[in-house]
C-alpha cells in the first residue's frame, strides 16, 4: 500500500506540526502537569485560528459545515496533533474542534435541529451512554438498561457507568434493550435530556487520570418521546458498533502520536546524557531499547493508515480498525515505558510528560473497547463463527 505524501498532505501536516509546537507546547509550561483545559482566553485565540486554518472540526462532515477531509489525512494529523503533553486527552485541549456524538448524523430532521445542530454551534454539549456496570467488554449482552413502550413514550430504567462528560451535558445517546428475545437486535438508541425526570449523575468515578472521572447514571422511569428514537427500534447497536469501528483508528493515531514524541526525547537524551564517561546512544542495552520502540511505532503507523484507507476506500474495516487500536495502544505503552527507563529518574517526574503519557497509555488498552475484545474481534473475522 502506497502511504507517499501528496503535497497538499505535506502542507497540512507542516502547518499542524508548527501550530502544536509554536501555540500549544509553549502554553503547557505554565500549566498543571495534569491539565486537561486551557485558560478560556486562550482556548478561544486557538479555536479562531484553527478555524483560519480550515482545520476545526476534523470529524465533522462537509455537509454540515467540516472541512471534509479524508480519513487518512486526519489520521497524519492525529499523529502530530498528539505531540504535547495533553496529546491523549482531547488532542490540542479541543482547539481542533469536533462533535463527538456521531450517531447524531443518523438523526432525523427533527432530532438534528434538536441535537446535532446546537452541538455543531458549541450551544449543546451531550455525553455516550452505552457501557453498564454489569460488565461493558460486551455490551450488547451485557445492557440491562430497558425501555418499554408506553403509548407514543418509552419508559428507561437501569444504570450506566464509566460515561465521560454526563455531569456537564444537556443530553444523551443512550442504549437500552427493547426486546430481551432478540440478543443485539433487541437495542435500541435514545435521546434522553439531562432533565428528564428520573434521570441523575449517581456520582463521579475518578480514574487513573487525575483530572479525569467519568460518571455513573441512574434511569429511573424516564419518560422518553418517542421522537427521541434514534435510528430504528431494535436496530441501536447497529449504530453503536459502525461508529466504535470507525473511532478506533483516530483513537490509535493518538497513541501512536505521543510514542512518537517519547522516542524523539528518548533519542535526543541517550545522545547528550553520559554515564561511566559516555553517551547513553553508545550502550547497547539503550540502542535496543530505542530499535524495539522504533519497530512498535513503524508496526502501529502502518497498521493504523491501512485501515484508515480501507475506511476511505469505502471497504470493510473492522478488523483492521481493531488490529491498529490494539497494536497501537499496547505498543505505545511499550513506547513510552523504554522511554522512561532510558531517562532514568527524570522519566518518573512531572517534568517531563511521559509518566502522564505512561497512565493515560493504560486507560487506552481498555477505552474503545478493552484490546481483549479488539482480539475476539479479530479471531471471529479470521477464523469464522461466533465465540461464546
């Protein structure tokens, strides 16, 4: 496969690199370690200029007002977009933009002037509820969240957890089971406000993350219009897997963004720091430990735009898409670990990212679906039939 750069790709990924390292990285020195926002005042300087730059909103479609570029290209970005300290949450702090909550293009008319459009303009903000605390590697068996018809309404019941931005959200794309008899064909997509009677943030999950948490829900009897179906009835989870194939190669791009830059400072310190009176680049347990980063990082580069191609090219995708995520992530954290090693105790500070890259790396092995998952997902596609 053919990865040569055009020269408009050339161009976009010199003027995205210049951007992180002039406008992002500069900023971070006076902030908290583990920030994950900037100064408002900034953030806004940033979103204006990244919107100059016909960069803001990478996710969004064309027709509703992105800059419609292709996966792969996005994928490029991503890996430079990663290179700072905050690179895994919320590349560039959200200055590129993005709706998240892409299941809302398969709204109808009404739900996208309702929904996707308020979000589009920053005047909404929503939150994706699919993961429950009966156990989330397979959610389609395991949601026990339902929802049953009354008259033109749907009464939810049931819990959710591990569900990122529901205490600030106005809505959300919520999952529940219709029809117990039809296994993944019995989910069904809902639109549920945050103020919606019956609907309550339990309480927030704080993870390894520190400025990070989640949050658990509570469904109790919410009475859901029926116009607040999304998609079909039943046919909900048909939503949810399109759209987590489809995310997971982005989502690897960032890991393999920050690796990228843990091997940069990596080599750049094993060619200045001496010990014993020589380099650390002329020992040949750190030249080792620099080739097995550079082959996991060339190993999850190319796997990531194979499958940003085959996405783009309009072929199926879910395997390669599940191989990048689980390639990239565990070999970024492999990355980023022999990167910490060669600095020695510097590596362990605040002052440098890599201990933050080194945490975030390990929520990445489970986020978008837990890399055990990633390899079921292969196995049924390569060998055939389905797992119990």
């Amino acid at each position: 496969m053919d990865f040569e750069l055009t020269a408009e790709q050339r161009l976009i990924l010199e003027t995205v690199r210049r951007f992180v390292h002039e406008e992002i990285v500069p900023l971070e020195a006076d902030l908290d370690p583990d920030a994950s926002e900037l100064p408002p005042h900034h953030r806004e300087r940033l979103v204006a200029m990244t919107k100059e730059l016909g960069f803001y909103g990478l996710d969004i479609p064309e027709e509703y007002g992105g800059p419609g570029i292709d996966l792969v290209t996005r994928t490029l970005m991503a890996f430079e977009m990663a290179q700072h300290r905050a690179g895994l949450y919320a590349p560039c702090y959200g200055v590129f933009g993005g709706a998240g909550l892409a299941q809302l293009y398969e709204a109808d008319d009404d739900q996208k002037e309702r929904y996707l459009h308020p979000v589009l303009r920053g005047e909404k903000r929503g939150f994706f509820a699919l993961t429950e605390p009966s156990g989330g590697s397979d959610p389609a068996r395991a949601i026990r969240t339902t929802a049953v018809r009354d008259g033109d309404d749907w009464i939810v019941d049931g819990e959710k957890t591990f569900i990122s931005g529901a205490d600030k959200a106005d809505f959300g794309i919520v999952f529940a089971r219709t029809d117990p008899e039809l296994g993944r064909k019995g989910i069904t997509c809902f639109i549920v406000d945050t103020d919606m009677p019956g609907f309550r943030v339990r309480r927030i999950v704080h993870t390894l993350r520190s400025t990070h948490y989640a949050a658990e829900l509570e469904f109790n009897r919410v009475r859901v219009p029926g116009r607040n179906v999304l998609g079909e009835v039943n046919q909900g989870f048909a939503i949810a897997n399109d759209r987590l194939s489809r995310n997971r190669i982005p989502y690897a791009a960032g890991c393999i963004g920050v690796a990228l830059k843990a091997q940069e400072m990596a080599i750049a310190y094993a060619r200045t720091r001496k010990t014993f009176g020589d380099y650390l680049s002329t020992r040949q347990a750190v030249q080792w430990m620099i080739v097995d980063n550079e082959i996991d990082l060339r190993t999850g580069r190319a796997l990531t735009l194979e499958a940003a191609a085959r996405a783009d090219a309009g072929k199926p995708f879910r395997t390669e898409a599940a191989i990048c995520k689980l390639v990239a992530s565990e070999g970024a954290s492999r990355v980023v670990d022999r990167s910490m090693q060669i600095h020695g105790g510097y590596g362990m500070t605040k002052d440098l990212p890599l201990e933050r890259w080194y945490r975030e790396l390990r929520i990445r092995r489970v986020g978008e679906g837990p890399n055990e998952i990633q390899r079921l997902i292969v196995a049924r596609d390569v060998i055939g039939g389905s797992f119990h």
